[in-house]
C-alpha cells in the first residue's frame, strides 16, 4: 500500500510539474498546495511551491516556502540555492551571497555534479567571490585611518586577518605528516631577524652557483627523481611527479646522513652547509639538496613532516618566471636571497619558464623551540621509529 501510495504522490507532483512547463502556474501551484496538506514534511514539495511562487513574481511568498523546507531539511542543496537567487533576484545581494556561500560549502563533489547543476553553481560562485572582494575593499578602506597612524608598524597579520574576514583568502593551519609541535604559531614565512647567518649563506650564492653550473653543463650528474615512492604508495596529488625527472634532486644530506658523493662533486657548497644550524635529528636530519624543476612545470600543494622544523630555500637557477606560495603569501624567486618557511602549512612552487629552475634546500630547527624540546623532540623521533621497526 505505501508503495502505491509514494507511486500516486509521485504521478501528482510530475503533473503538477509538467503544468508549470507550460506556464500554468496557478493550477500547478493549486496541486502542489494540496500535496503539501497530505506531505507536509516533505522538503522538495515546498520547493517546489517556492518555484510556482517565483514564476508568479511573489518572490516573498517564494522565500518563505524555501525558508519553511529548510526548517525541516537545513542542508537542502537546492533549496538554498534557490534561496540565495530569490534574494539576490529581491535585491539583497550581500545576504544572497551568504547564503550562496553556505550552498557552495555543502555542494556535491565536482565528479557528483549534474549538469544542470553547473550554471547555477557557477553563477553563485561569481556572487561569492564578487561580494568578497567588494568586502576586502570596504574593510581595507575602514583601516585606512588607523593604518596611517601605525604607518611603520609591521601590519601583515591584521591584513590578512582582513582578506580571511571577507573571503578573499582563507585560514592555512600546520598540518603536519608526522609529528606535529603543538602551541607554535604557523608562520608561512618567518622573520630574517631569527637567522643572523642569512646573509652568510648569501653571499656564498655565486661560489655555489659556479659548483652547480658545472652539474648543469654535464646534464645535473646525480641528481635523481624527487618523488619516488615505492610501489603500493598512494600516490595522491604527485602522481604526475612520481619517478619523474620533472622534479629531480641531488642531495647533500639526506635523513641525517652525509651523502658523500654528491659532497665530493660540491666541496664549497658543502662547506658552505657546515658552518650553518642545520637540523640535527639523528635519523631524520639534517636534510640539504640541490632541487631541479623543469620547465612548466608545477609542484602540487602540500604539506611537510614536522613543524619543529623550517626548510630555507636558496633561489640559484631562475631562467624565467617562477614562484612560490605558503599558505596566503605568494613570493616571486630573486637570486641570492634567501627564506625559511614552515612548510607544514600548505605549499607550491611552479616554473612558468622554458628552462630549469633550481634551489639550494635544508631545513633548520624552529627558532621558537627551546634546546630542552630539541633535545626531546630527538628522543620522540627515534621512540616513535623504534615503536614502529618492532614485530610484535
């Protein structure tokens, strides 16, 4: 019986539909009325009232039928779609953009997408994304007095603190693969003032580069695929890159160790490497390498294994337009000078040029962990591989 009955509710609805195909809205709105006496938990039923009403120009009337389907169903993918357009068609386009934003963030999966689905949700995209930038605009504008008075006051963080407000940007936390250090900041790029030898490391850059100009006039001898995972790996987002010479490395240091070879074909750059902090993890670090990424081509966001770590990036080869992201902050590469980031925050690189682009890289410990966690941050690294080398 409850299947004949779902069967006659469902004849009446597609006839109720098909009138308003042909523009017979007050009937089609008649029939869809009384469904909803019989229904009146059914949330598709209300929207499609809210379509009869709007096609009538009662956008009001259309709002509360969708307002009243998404009491009973509050993530109804349509209905706040179609909520959103009736506001926007009401003329209330900064709360029509909210709503849009709320429908956006529980929209099905691009592979799940209908068709038909495409437009609209490309259309509520362009009024998110429209209203954001009308939103950082207002905002920069509201802190322009204030800004002027703090005018040599480092301001970084409350301008992104602004972008994030309206939407512009969004929020990048550490998301480390292995351990993660709670209670530090997640610094995309950290201050020069931590690292005195920064300039040290610089001034080496054309002794280094002659080193590897040498590498690179001999086809980069050594250097090998980055991402090289062994089979079974997933592979996820460096599928592309994986046993690619896309993205090929030499190293110098690699999990702490020495990588003699490399050193011998490097002698000044590995002096060079001797006199800095390095990361000392016995097992795990220090790791330093010459990184090679051909032309046009692209590493994929990501995240690294630990933020009790930075990783400093030495820009040495740059035929072309190439850059950087971390987290919000984008950098474009400049010969010689030189950064430390957390890249536990999520992060790309890219070579737009038509040649090879390559960095000297290694990582240092975080400046903000105390030598007593250092030391213990080395003891939990080796526990952990221990704990995971034992059969039991």
């Amino acid at each position: 019986m409850a299947d004949k009955a779902d069967s006659a509710l469902r004849q009446r609805r597609a006839t109720a539909m098909d009138e308003l195909k042909r523009g017979a809205t007050q009937s089609a709105l008649a029939m869809l009325n009384d469904l909803e006496q019989q229904e009146p938990a059914d949330p598709q039923i209300k929207l499609d009232i809210a379509l009869a009403l709007r096609l009538q120009g009662n956008l009001a009337a259309a709002l509360a039928a969708l307002d009243a389907a998404l009491a009973i169903d509050p993530y109804f993918f349509l209905a706040l779609l179609s909520k959103g357009s009736v506001l926007e068609e009401m003329g209330k386009s900064r709360v029509a953009a909210q709503v849009y934003r709320n429908a956006l963030r529980i929209a099905p999966r691009p592979e799940n997408t209908p068709a038909a689905f495409e437009e609209p949700m490309g259309h509520a995209r362009r009024i998110v994304e429209e209203d954001a930038r009308e939103k950082a605009e207002y905002l920069r504008e509201r802190l322009g007095d204030v800004r002027a008075r703090f005018a040599h006051e480092r301001l970084e963080r409350v301008d992104e603190c602004a972008d994030i407000m309206a939407g512009t940007k969004r929020t990048y936390n550490a998301e480390p693969v292995q351990m993660h250090v709670p209670r530090l900041p997640a610094i995309p790029f950290f201050d020069r003032g931590h690292f005195p030898w920064l300039e040290q490391l610089e001034a080496e850059t054309e002794a280094i580069r002659e080193e590897l100009s040498v590498l690179l006039a001999k086809g980069l001898p050594g250097f090998a695929p980055y991402v090289d995972f062994e089979p079974g790996t997933p592979e996820n987002q460096f599928k592309e890159l994986n046993h690619s010479d896309r993205w090929s490395s030499l190293w110098l240091w690699r999990d702490g160790k020495r990588q003699e070879s490399a050193m011998t074909r490097c002698p000044h750059t590995a002096g060079v490497l001797e006199q800095l902090p390095l990361a000392d993890q016995p097992g795990f670090a220090p790791t330093a390498l010459f990184s090679a990424l051909a032309p046009h081509t692209r590493i994929p966001p990501h995240t690294g294994s630990t933020n009790a770590r930075l990783v400093v990036h030495l820009p040495l080869i740059l035929p072309g337009p190439a850059g950087f992201r971390v987290g919000n902050e984008c950098r474009e590469w400049r010969i010689g000078e030189a950064w430390a980031f957390d890249d536990t925050i999520e992060h790309e690189a890219w070579n737009d040029s038509d040649a090879t682009r390559v960095i000297l890289i290694f990582d240092i410990w975080n400046p903000l962990l105390s030598a007593a966690e250092r030391e213990m941050i080395c003891v939990l690294l080796a526990a952990n591989q221990e704990w995971m080398q034992q059969v039991v």
